[in-house]
C-alpha cells in the first residue's frame, strides 16, 4: 500500500453505516503514527434498506446522533469523517495498462510513462474509484517481476486493481455526511474493512475468504497476497432471517428478532463440527456451555403455543443456504472460486448465530471461524467490539491511504509483493 504520505494532525471519526446497526469511532493520531480511538458509539440505524439510503432525513439524523454520542465520549468535537458502508454494488477490476519499450533496458523514464498510464485509467460516469493499487509489472509475456529497472524486454505491462463504488450511492452518503456539517473522506466497502480489522497479515497474505453478513447485506471479500482482490454483496441478511421466522410462525417482527438472537440457531446436534469438540458448537449470542442443544428442544412463543427447536433451525438453515448458494454463485460468475482457499473468516451481527461457523464449513467445505478484530488503543474497556471491525479495519486503511478521499494515483516504486494468486490470475483471467 501507498505510505510516505502526510498523516491525519487532528481526530475525526469513521462510521459503520449499516443496514440495522450505526458504529463510530473517533480516533486520535499520535505523535508516534499510530491511531487511538477516544471515542465510540453503536446505534439503531434507520432510513437504509439493502445496504442503501431508502430514506435520507430518517438516515441523516441517525447518523448524526450517532457522532454526536461519541464525540461525547471522546470529550472532542470532529470536522472530518470517513465512511464504511456497503452501498453501491463495490466491483474490484484487473487492469492491464502497456507501452511498448525504444530501448531494450527499462529506465526510470518507462516506469513513469507506465504509471502515467495506470492514472489515465477511464471509467464510466456511473462508477467512482474508491481504492486503486498497483499489483504486479510484465516483461513481454513474464509476471511477477517486482521491479524491472534495468531489465530487458520489448513490452513493459502493469496491473492494478481498480475497486470502484456506484457514483450516485456515494453521491447520497456525501449528502448525509455534509448535512450534518462534516467533510466526507474515504468511502469503503464493509467486508474489505472488516477483514483488515480480523485477519492477520499472514492470514491476507496466504489467502482468507471474509464471510460478513450484516442485518440487511451480506458481503465477501478475498484477500490474497495482502491485498483485497474481490468484493461482492448481496442485499439479503439477518433481517431477512427475521422476516422468515415472522412469516412462518405467524409472531410479529419483533417477536421473531428476540427468538432469532435468544434461541436461534445453525447446529444440529449430530452433525460433526470441524474446529470444536464434538457437541459443542460455535458460540453465539445464546450459547449455554453447560446446556446441550438439541432439535427436539421445546420453544414457547409468547402466545404460549410450543415450537420445536428444529423448525427455528430449519427457517435461519433455509435463509442462510441461499445467501451461501448465491455468494458462491458470484464467485463462480467472476472465475473466482478457484482463488478461494480453504480459510473462511466470519464477520457481522449475524455470525453471532450459535453454531453458524460449523454450518459454513459443512456448505462451503472450507475451514469458518469466528473472526474478530486485532486489539486496538483505547477500546480497553469494551469488552465486544464485533460490532466495530468495520470501522476500526477503516483505521487501519488510513494508516497506509491517509491523504486522498479516492484514490486514483501510484506514487511509489516498484510495487509491492505478490505471488500465487498472479500466477493463478495469469492462467485464469
């Protein structure tokens, strides 16, 4: 990633703009480089659906009560703002830019003409870049040349990854952000954020799927080589889960919310769990350890009528296959699935379902965990900060893209590693 630039002097916020769910934070640079968050806040979102304003006065003033309470917290009053969220159907690109060589040994002048023409990249009105990052150079038909300074070819390539966002969504979120008299900066997309928030740089190195499913959407993002080199969403997710049991049960929205997060679950009791004992599932928000469940648990509705556990299980297992079935799909449609490893990172409010970890492993057979986000200065006192890992995957981001609220320029030579996956994408794309 790009480094060497001019850090944030003073503290501004990053917000998690979510479907069901507000999360900011406010952080404070230090004198050292590195970021503390001073201030934190979560709160009910409205005015979005699927991801997107459906409602900009309802979804403004959500947000800025949100900032307004942790700038409280924070003791501070903040001017700039950046934003996570997962509007605007985020698409990553490979582009391949080439300029053919008059002298045979590449010179400093043909790594400024090549770069010069990675910026001049044109995309449609309709599409905003949010993120444009070198990837790998080409010497006539060879890849993974990390810097070809005084080699030999007669054609020199780059790649970059161009990941852009729909313009008018970014347009809407500007929109909200500026009427509530704050400067928009970056605009992200949430799985990408949250996998720099949960995985290790060893786990984006090697390769990690992120899994995030929220209340509204539900996101993936790969990383491979360090570097996020997919990005889908879908808008279905806990919410839909919640209508589906509402639905079926005949109980009212709020009624089917509390059994969802109180008695809901993915695990059946004979099933064989890869990464825990066997018995005892992935914890979630109704995770008993001493108790067992079981299928033929009796629930009781508040009309008193009795419901086995397995019919709970079965509307939450319907919903969430075909959330599986479609991810999966798009990976397919894109000639991605190859480049998906065997590590799945989970993340979102809904991966908090008890036993979601060994039902993602069966259905994709791939190894799911339970993702959270790396320790972070100044959240001593949360004791959950799930629901941040977007946000605070922004913090990071900053960190390396500090200056620009879009990034369309490579300023540092040569690029950075790469390994696996260009080979993979060579053969492939």
């Amino acid at each position: 990633m790009v480094k060497n630039k001019q850090k944030p002097t003073s503290a501004f916020a990053i917000l998690d703009a979510g479907t069901s769910k507000l999360a900011a934070i406010i952080v404070e640079p230090n004198k050292s480089g590195t970021l503390t968050i001073i201030g934190d806040a979560i709160q009910e979102s409205a005015g979005v659906k699927g991801g997107e304003i459906n409602d900009l006065e309802a979804f403004s003033t959500a947000v800025g009560n949100t900032v307004q309470m942790a700038e409280n917290k924070a003791g501070v009053t903040i001017k700039d703002i950046h934003l996570v969220c997962n509007a605007g159907q985020a698409n990553i690109q490979i582009i391949r830019s080439h300029i053919d060589l008059s002298d045979a040994k590449i010179s400093k002048r043909d790594l400024r003409r090549i770069i010069a023409k990675q910026n001049d990249i044109h995309i449609s009105d309709t599409r905003t870049i949010i993120q444009h990052e070198p990837f790998q150079y080409i010497l006539d038909e060879h890849s993974q040349v990390r810097n070809p300074l005084g080699m030999f070819a007669q054609k020199l390539s780059s790649d970059s990854l161009l990941l852009t966002i729909r313009s008018s969504s970014i347009a809407n979120m500007r929109q909200v952000i500026q009427q509530n008299h704050l400067i928009p900066q970056h605009i992200h997309h949430g799985a990408s954020m949250s996998g720099l928030a949960c995985l290790s740089e060893e786990e984006r190195d090697l390769g990690s799927l992120v899994l995030d499913i929220g209340g509204g959407t539900s996101g993936i993002a790969l990383f491979m080589d360090g570097k996020v080199v997919y990005t889908d969403t879908l808008a279905l997710g806990g919410i839909q889960l919640t209508r589906d049991i509402a639905k079926v049960l005949s109980i009212s929205i709020e009624e089917a919310e509390r059994l969802k997060v109180f008695e809901g679950t993915v695990f059946t009791a004979n099933t064989h769990v890869m990464r825990t004992a066997p018995g005892i599932p992935s914890k979630g928000d109704n995770f008993i350890l001493s108790g067992g469940l079981s299928d033929l648990d009796m629930l009781t509705l508040s009309n008193s009528e009795q419901i086995e556990r397995q019919l709970l299980n079965t509307i939450i297992k319907t919903r969430l296959e075909e959330i599986l079935e479609k991810l999966m799909a798009r990976l397919t449609d894109a000639n991605m699935h190859h480049a998906v490893g065997n590590r799945v990172i989970l993340a979102g409010g809904t991966a908090k379902l008890t036993g979601i970890a060994e039902f993602v492993s069966s259905f994709w057979k791939k190894n799911a965990q339970l993702g959270a986000p790396n320790s972070f200065s100044g959240l001593g006192e949360r004791e959950d900060t799930d629901p941040l890992a977007a946000a605070l995957g922004m913090a990071i981001f900053i960190q390396s893209y500090p200056d620009e609220p879009i990034q369309r320029q490579i300023r540092k030579l040569p690029f950075g590693k790469f390994g696996k996956f260009s080979n993979w994408l060579i053969k492939n794309i």
